[in-house]
C-alpha cells in the first residue's frame, strides 16, 4: 500500500510533505511518527515566527502548519489542539521571582519590554532589565534563560495551538498527517486515540495551572495572617479586652 501511495504521489510531482510551526511547537515526535509510517513521502519542517505562520501555507510553500490562534480560517480546515498558558517573564532579580503566581492586577505597574520581531529578542530586553513580558508558557520553556524567571499569571487568557491546511489540499496525505497528529496507529479507530493525543500536552499545562493556583491560595493564606489584617487583627483585638 505504502509504494502505491509513493507511486500516486510522484504522480502528481509531490516529493515531500512541507511543514511550518509556531515558536513553543516541538513536532521531533510526529516526524519521527509519520518517517516511520511514510518512508516514501519524506516530511519538512520549518520553523516560522507568529507575525507569518499563514504565510507559506496561502502562498503553497506550505501543505500543512501548526499555528498559535486566532487566525483567519477562511478556506482552510482547522483542528484545535493543546492550550498555552500564559507566563509573565521577569529579571531573575525582580520581586516577582519571589512568588509562584501572579494576576493582571499585580503587573498595572510593571513597564513591559519592548516588543521585538522575535520573542527571543523580547526576553532578551527582558534580561537587561528593560521591563517584563507576558508570553505562553511554550515560549518562556524554549527561550529559557538563567537570568530569568518565568512565573503564571492565573487570570491571563490562553493561547491554542492547532492545525490547520487549505481546503483544496484535503488528500489521503493530508489526512494521514492529522492521524499521526492525532495519535491513531495505521490500524486504530478516530475516537479514543484523538482524544489520548492531547493527553501529554493537557497534562503539561494542567499542571502549570495547578502551581499558580496553589500560589495564589498561599499569597490569600499570608495577606490574612498579616498584622492588622482579617480574623488574626479582630483576634488580638479581643484578647486586649
């Protein structure tokens, strides 16, 4: 079957499986996959900043892409994948380094780092202390630097990965990736292995929000034990009558 397909492929001159992904996408897993099951149909990847991940794909340099949402979807299927938290990156030297988790409200007062075509060069004038940056949970991992600290913010909306292809390209090819993506063996089913697919990734980022939500339950337990403060103040209070 697989040198029929190769033979339907060279057919029509397709040579190889063209690729593009987001920053904070890692697709080493599904290449090693879809290099196992399509030896005759070699896979290419490439990495493409956010501001152009449509840009290969409208233009057919590109047969398929994992992109970071909202993008206009107009002639082209999508398939939403795994959910990014959002991190706030501070200088290793910022108060900031000093909690588990953070809210929109405690970064009113913070300045921001001027943004710049790349996230790395944002992080970067991160590090020189130019102000702190919100980005995904992905970003922060795959920027990672010892001068500095990425921390949740609880309350910032999330990103979403997915994977999209234009209309006119849906072919048996096409169809076999989004399996891989999906997890499905050659031989399984739909229903279970797309759901297992996004186990890792749920996992990953569940428990991002389960450290930011145990810091935020620990900031309220130390606001209400401070002097002054809630049941401890109306306590001593009582005790000096």
């Amino acid at each position: 079957m697989a040198a029929a397909r190769g033979a339907a492929g060279k057919a029509i001159g397709l040579v190889a499986l063209r690729l593009t992904y987001v920053e904070g996408v890692s697709p080493a897993k599904w290449l090693r996959a879809w290099a196992d099951r399509r030896p005759d149909l070699p896979l290419e990847a490439t990495r493409v900043p956010d501001a152009s991940q449509l840009t290969a794909l409208e233009s057919g340099d590109a047969d398929l892409a994992f992109v970071r949402l909202p993008v206009p979807t107009d002639g082209l299927h999508a398939i939403p994948l795994w959910e990014e938290v959002a991190v706030v990156v501070a200088p290793k030297d910022h108060a900031i380094a000093a909690v588990n988790a953070v809210t929109l409200a405690d970064l009113d007062d913070e300045p921001r780092a001027p943004v710049q075509p790349s996230r790395e060069g944002t992080i970067e004038l991160v590090a020189a202390g130019t102000g702190v940056a919100i980005v995904p949970h992905s970003i922060a991992r795959l920027h990672h630097r010892r001068d500095v600290v990425a921390v949740p913010v609880t309350d910032a909306p999330t990103t979403r990965i997915a994977l999209v292809w234009r209309v006119e390209r849906d072919d048996a090819d096409i169809q076999e990736f989004v399996g891989v993506v999906r997890g499905r063996t050659a031989r399984s089913s739909r229903g279970a292995a797309d759901e297992a697919s996004d186990q890792p990734e749920r996992a990953r980022d569940n428990r991002t929000a389960k450290s930011a939500k145990t810091g935020r339950a620990s900031r309220d337990r130390r606001a209400r034990r401070a002097p002054g403060s809630g049941r401890d103040s109306r306590s001593r209070r009582g005790r000096r009558r």
